[in-house]
C-alpha cells in the first residue's frame, strides 16, 4: 500500500512538471507565419464623415450627416436610409419605390498616404405640386425627384473636401456633398 501511494506521488510529481514545461513552451512559441501575416496585411480603418447640404440662393437652407467606418481594403460598405412607398400599378397590382438615402462606398490607401474613394450616392424625394408640370398626368401616384452620382476621386486625410455639387433640375437649389476621410487605427 505505501509503494502504491509512493508511486502515485511520484506519478503526479511527475506530471505537474511535464504540465509546466507544456506551459512554459507554449508560452515561448513564436506567432505562426501565418497570423503574422495576416496583422502585416490588415489594412488600415478609416472614418468616412459625411456633410451633405442643400443650398438655395448660396445660402445653407439643410444640412445631413452620415459617417461610416471602412476598411481600405476597396470592399465597399451600404447605407440606405428612407420609406419604401407602395404605388399602385393598376389591376390589383402594388409595387414599391424607395424614397430616400442611398450610399455605397469604398476605400483604398494610395502610395503618397491620401485615401482614394468611391462614392455612389442617390437622394430620392417627393417633388412638392408646383414642380410637377401636369399634375393631374399622375393621378393619385406620388411624383418622386431623384440625383444620383458616382463619385472617384483622392481624399487628404483630415481635410474636409466638396466631392460634388448637382443643381436640382427642378428648383433653384443645389445639392453639395463633403467628405471628411481620418484614419482610425
């Protein structure tokens, strides 16, 4: 009985020590290639801040903003704000526009450490009754204005920049968009 229990202290002596060295190597290992590989080839973050404004006359009458942060890896991200609107197509049948903000953008980092974007962007609203040249041509369906613009161009980090600028078709006003690009990590 007093070998068995000595071999038992031995055995588990023995086994808290080979645990250690376990430990202890596991400890020492170097990063696989692998995962170093992949933190050297992480591509920076970026914050996107966009101010869009509406102007009439040269004067600020509204202003939004929207930022997203974006990987500069040129995967593009979405944001899409507004109301889907049902319209009736005649016979029963309905189908659904959206009336609102539409973005889709992407990033890159370009050698001399400005950000190269791209920028499709739409804006969708209800055109007030005085904008509709024939009002009774559209019944009881909505009339709905929209700008879209695709936008590439290089951004200077820090630095707010006027990436487009639409006149409305159908008023006096303009629509400026500005984007701001910052490095986050």
């Amino acid at each position: 009985m007093k070998r068995l229990f000595m071999l038992m202290i031995i055995f588990a002596a023995f086994g808290s020590t080979l645990s250690g060295q376990q430990q202890t190597s596991k400890k020492e290992e170097k990063p696989s290639a692998e995962s170093s590989t992949f933190k050297e080839q992480a591509a920076p973050v970026y914050k996107l801040a966009f101010a869009i404004y509406e102007l009439q006359a040269g004067k600020k009458i509204n202003e939004r903003d929207y930022s997203v942060l974006l990987r500069a890896d040129n995967n593009s991200n979405k944001l899409k704000i507004g109301t889907r609107v049902p319209i009736d197509i005649g016979e029963g049948k309905i189908t659904y526009a959206d009336v609102g903000f539409d973005m889709e953008c992407s990033v890159v980092e370009t050698a001399d450490n400005k950000v190269g974007v791209r920028l499709d962007i739409t804006v969708t609203n209800f055109a007030i009754p005085e904008q509709n040249a024939n009002p009774g041509s559209a019944g009881n369906r909505p009339v709905l204005r929209g700008v879209t613009e695709r936008v590439r161009t290089v951004l200077v980090p820090g630095k707010p920049q006027v990436v487009t600028s639409m006149d409305d078709v159908n008023s006096t006003k303009r629509m400026q968009v500005e984007i701001t690009a910052t490095k986050v990590d």
